[in-house]
C-alpha cells in the first residue's frame, strides 16, 4: 500500500473512508426508519410546510412533498444533508492533498524523488476522485437497500441518478479546494475559499427560487445543475452532468498549471 | 578520482568551466523571494567525487541554492545544472540520481520509519533493502517506531537512510548532522567518505566549519545570498583563528607567546593566559612545552570570526562576487585573495569596479 502516491493517499485514507461510508449507511438506515411513521402524517407534514412562511417553501423546500417516497428522500436525503456531507468530505479531501502535504513539510522530500509536479498532482487528484466515488457508491446502495426495506420502491435507476448528481457536485467543490490548495499551498485558504463558495451558491439557487432578479442568476449556482432541492425526480440532462464535469476538469487543469510553476513553499 | 556515473566525456580538471566536467554547475544563479534576497549570481562548480562544504551563516541563502538544485523552487534568473541535467527541464532524471536529506526535515509521522522508507523507495523503483538495513544498523537507526514518536536526532537518521538508500550520484545534505549525536555524526562522516571514495560526490551544506574540516574537500563560503570563495579544507584549517585559553602551573610564559606569530589579544590573568591565534597549533604547543601546562583549551572558531579574519576587508568592500568567481579556478585561492585586495584598493579596473556593492551587515 506504500507505493506510489495515490496507493499512499488511499492507506492513508482507508480509516476515514470506513467511517464516512459507516456514517452515510447510519444516517440512511435512520432516515429509511423513520419514514413509515412520516407517511402515517403526511397529510399533517404537508399541511405543516403549507403553513411554512413562503420563502421557506419556496427557496430550500421546492416541490417538497413528503407524501411521495421520491419527495420524501429528496427532502431528507438530496435536498441538504448528502450535499452537506459530501462537500464536507469533498473539500476536505481537496484541500489537503497538496496543500496539507506542503504544510506538513513533507513536500520537500517527495518532490525531491524522481516523479513530477503533474504525476503527484494528477496522483493526488486520483484520490480524491476515488474517495468521493466511493461515497457516491456507498449511499447508492444504502439508499437502494433502505427504501426496498422501507417499502419505497424508488427503483435503482432513479437513486443511481441522484448519486451521480451528488458525487458530481461533491467532485466539483472538492475540486476547487484542490485547485486552491495547489495554487497557494495553504490549506486553510483552500478550505475557506470552497466552503465559502458553497454556501454563497447554495443560497443563490436557493434564492432564485423566491426572488425573480435573481433567477436568470442560478446559471452559475453549480447546485442549479445538481438539481436543487430535488435532484431525484429531476431527470438526467446531458447540461447538468456537462456543467459538473467540465468545472472539475478546468479546475484539475488550473491545479496542474498552477502547481507546476509555483515555488513549493518551505 | 574515477567516478562511472559521470562518464568518459569528462574533461581534466583546470579547462575552465564546462557544463560536462561538473556535477554541479550553477550560472548566475539568482533567486528573489519577492524582494527579500535569497541567493544572487551564484556561480557555482562541483567537480565529480569531491565532497564539497556549502558554509554559512543562517540566512547566507544555502538552503535556498538547494532547493533550486532539486526544483523546489525556481530562479528568478540563472540556471543550475546538476549531474548533466537542467534542473528546470529535466528535474525527474535529476532527482532520480541525487539523495537529499532537507534542512527543515519533516518525514511522514503517522508512519514508522521502516514505512516512510519504503514509501520514498517505491517512487524509485524499489532500492536495496539489505543495504538499507545496513545503513539503519550502522546509524542506530529504529525503523519500527513511528516517526512522530522518534526524536528529532531519530528522525534525522531515518532521512540520511533515505538519502544514501539508492546509491545516488549525488548527495545534496542540508545541514544534515543537526540533531545527530557525536557517535552517529562520526559514523555519518565515515558514509560520507566511503561515499566518496566510491566516486559518489557530496554537496554539504552546514554553517559549522569543524565540521566542514572533518568532512569536505573543499569549502565553498557564501554569505547574504553571495558566493564569497572556494577554497580547500586545508588551507582553511591553517587560517582558522581559535580562541585559547592555557592555565599553568607557575608564571606563564607571557613573552615567548606574545612574540609567536599568529597570536592577538593576549590576556595574563594571573597563571592563566588568554588570546587568539591563528595558524597550525604545532608551533605553540611546541613553546609551551617548556613549562607545565595544567589545561588548555581552545574554542573553535564561529562563523563571524572566520568570515572576519578572512573576509573583513572585502565584505566592507567591492568584489565579493569577483573574488568568489576567481576563486573558483581550481588553483586560484591565492589570485582571489590577492584580487580581492586588489579590488579594495581600488587598483583592479574592469568587472571588480562595477561589481555592486553587497548590501549586508557586519552582525557583530
């Protein structure tokens, strides 16, 4: 497991991906658990977000209906906590890839071996891709096993759409604190500036649910291609995936220019 | 001295300074951090074979000349050569052939040594682990341990396991006895001798002169990011002022060891004399000899004090960059005192006149 950089990053990893993976299959088991007992009061749920101030409805609920199981995962699961976890675990995992190994010092001694900027870049890009995969994969099937359980029937093709959506969105963001991180070599930035951005561009979206000016805007909210607050029953556009792919690719790009030129801080 | 990783095409020594012949090769070397100097037309040339001293005070700007070497960081105008390769163009085959131990050390520390090993190996290809563990053993180097848990003396080891690990052509070490105890540092000077009679070359950088004394060939001094001289070990050591103190038991021999040349500052203080004296020891232990000498002891020299007694003049003078590439001929120490003099007299015309004037401190 010590061989080469991404084998290394995977080792290093291997705990943390155990425990996020554990810790998605727990908040699905609890969420596929609780939504028996969300039908039985449905009509009281939805008469509750009814009676929700508008712009609540409107901005982070959307066509949230719990009374539907594609409604009631998009709400529980797609509409707030998978992105929030996966951009967590997205952006971290970027912005320590390079610019936590600059600061750990250990920089100096890895690039002092026979191997390049771009192979350690693209290496350390490799993980990050891996690791975020491996979530994507990880909620799919819990999601699948839990909603059969659950009696839900969302079919796999539907779930399989939100994952990928998801662990798009996640590579985008953790893309961006990669490209920060090798640019400047400082983590925190790294972290700082995509988690910063995240939360701007959620809002955006969010928003331009409720305010007509900001509406021809959300074209450059990344989470208008997610799909909002309802990416299951979005359907699959070839602009979405397009979008998402294409700012990690630019991103990965900048990252590998960037780090490729600079001094490697000392 | 034969050295097969260099080849046929290396031309005798004393041909001027050709990229071929050396296994480091620095033209103009410069590097600004912003505005702050790190190093400045560094010309720099290290033949194959040679272990060759990178002396300086902290801040002199070695680390800095290491770093560009390795591609760690870039010029801000000049180029640097090293083994044949251009270290902006052709950093992967450099580095494949140089073993480094940095100055600010810092190894995996999640990992035991053993770990971190194999880990900077595999970016190899894989070394020789047998000579490997020979290189642990003979350090007293623990591999098992974690290196967070290892001492900085430990860790220190571990890095020069690392860096002689795949018999690499060339060793750049940055200050790499930091930390070591008396007992590894003398086994340490035994690799780097070995290494170099197996006809691999050794860059040390470090800002003690013993330890240059003990373990170089040839001395390159730099101060404020200049290169001020190049020149042998020995010629060093005979020019070296130490600071002694010698206690009696009667009257001292104040007179006999106030006229020995080489001697200043002499200081009677009952039966013990105080003064500095510069030149090999052999004359005054001679003198004293004579009476019966209780101790006597003799602190080396720190770096101020030799870059004083050799430098005072030219570092409040012009030159320092002339003096430094004159010296760099291999026979040319006398020429670049005596040019450097020349220069602080103002009788040199040409380069030495316009060279600019270093912008540094005494810091005494």
């Amino acid at each position: 497991m010590l061989r080469g950089v991404f084998l290394k990053s995977l080792r290093d990893h291997r705990r943390a991906l155990i425990w996020w993976s554990a810790g998605l299959c727990a908040f699905v088991a609890m969420e596929c658990a609780i939504y028996p007992s969300v039908r039985r009061s449905a009509v009281g749920l939805d008469q509750y977000v009814k009676n929700l101030p508008e712009f609540i409805t409107k901005a982070f609920l959307g066509s949230i209906d719990f009374s539907t199981p594609p409604g009631f995962v998009n709400a529980e699961v797609f509409s707030f906590m998978a992105p929030l976890l996966f951009l967590v675990f997205a952006v971290g995992t970027g912005a320590r890839s390079i610019a936590g190994e600059e600061e750990a010092g250990t920089m100096d001694l890895l690039l002092a071996g026979p191997v390049s900027r771009r192979r350690v870049t693209l290496e350390k890009f490799a993980f990050v891709v891996l690791g975020v995969a491996v979530l994507s994969i990880v909620l799919f099937a819990a999601l699948l096993v839990g909603t059969n359980a659950a009696g839900m029937h969302l079919g796999a093709a539907s779930l399989a759409r939100g994952c990928l959506l998801l662990g798009l969105l996640g590579l985008a963001f953790g893309s961006l604190a990669f490209a920060v991180g090798a640019a400047t070599g400082r983590r925190a930035l790294a972290t700082a500036v995509s988690g910063g951005l995240a939360v701007a561009l959620y809002l955006l979206n969010a928003l331009s649910q409720l305010a007509e000016g900001l509406r021809p805007f959300r074209v450059l909210s990344l989470f208008y291609y997610y799909g909002g607050a309802a990416p299951l029953t979005r359907g699959l556009r070839a602009a979405d995936l397009s979008v998402l792919s294409l700012t990690t690719a630019v991103l990965l790009a900048v990252a590998l220019l960037a780090f490729t030129r600079r001094d490697v801080r000392a | 001295m034969p050295c097969p990783t260099v080849g046929d095409a290396r031309a005798p020594r004393g041909e001027g300074r050709a990229v071929v012949t050396a296994v480091i090769y620095t033209e103009k070397l410069t590097k600004y951090y912003g505005r702050q100097r790190g190093v400045v037309d560094l010309d720099l040339e290290v033949p194959a074979g040679e272990v060759f001293g990178f002396l300086g005070p902290n801040g002199a700007g070695k680390t800095t000349t290491i770093r560009l070497l390795l591609d760690l960081i870039r010029p801000t105008s000049g180029s640097a050569t090293v083994l044949g390769h251009h270290s902006r163009h052709d950093g992967v085959e450099l580095r494949r052939r140089v073993g480094y131990v940095p100055g600010e050390l810092a190894l995996y520390s999640q990992l035991t040594g053993a770990e971190n090993l194999r880990f900077f190996a595999s970016l190899r290809g894989g070394v020789d682990w047998t000579y490997v563990d020979e290189l642990a053993e003979r350090l007293g180097c623990d591999l098992g341990r974690r290196v967070r848990d290892l001492s900085t003396g430990n860790k220190r080891k571990v890095a020069v396991v690392q860096a002689f690990m795949h018999r690499p052509a060339l060793l750049i070490l940055d200050e790499p006895t930091a930390g070591l105890d008396p007992l590894v540092q003398h086994e340490f000077y035994h690799l780097l001798g070995e290494a170099s009679a197996t006809g691999q070359t050794v860059f040390l950088s470090s800002h003690l002169l013993p330890e240059m004394q003990r373990a170089c060939d040839r001395v390159a001094f730099v101060r404020d990011g200049r290169l001020l001289a190049v020149e042998d070990v020995s010629a060093v050591a005979g020019r070296a002022v130490h600071e002694v103190e010698l206690t009696f038991a009667g009257p001292p021999p104040t007179g006999p060891i106030g006229a020995l040349p080489g001697v200043s500052g002499l200081v009677a203080d009952g039966e013990r004399l105080r003064f500095r004296y510069a030149g090999p020891f052999d004359p005054l232990v001679k003198l004293v000899a004579g009476s019966t000498v209780l101790s006597l002891t003799s602190r080396e020299p720190d770096l101020e004090d030799v870059f004083l007694t050799y430098y005072g003049d030219e570092l409040d003078g012009h030159g320092i960059g002339e003096a430094g590439a004159l010296a760099l001929t291999p026979d040319g120490t006398d020429d670049a005192a005596a040019a450097a003099e020349d220069a602080e007299r103002g009788e040199t015309p040409g380069p030495a006149a316009n060279a600019p004037a270093p912008n540094h401190q005494r810091g005494l």
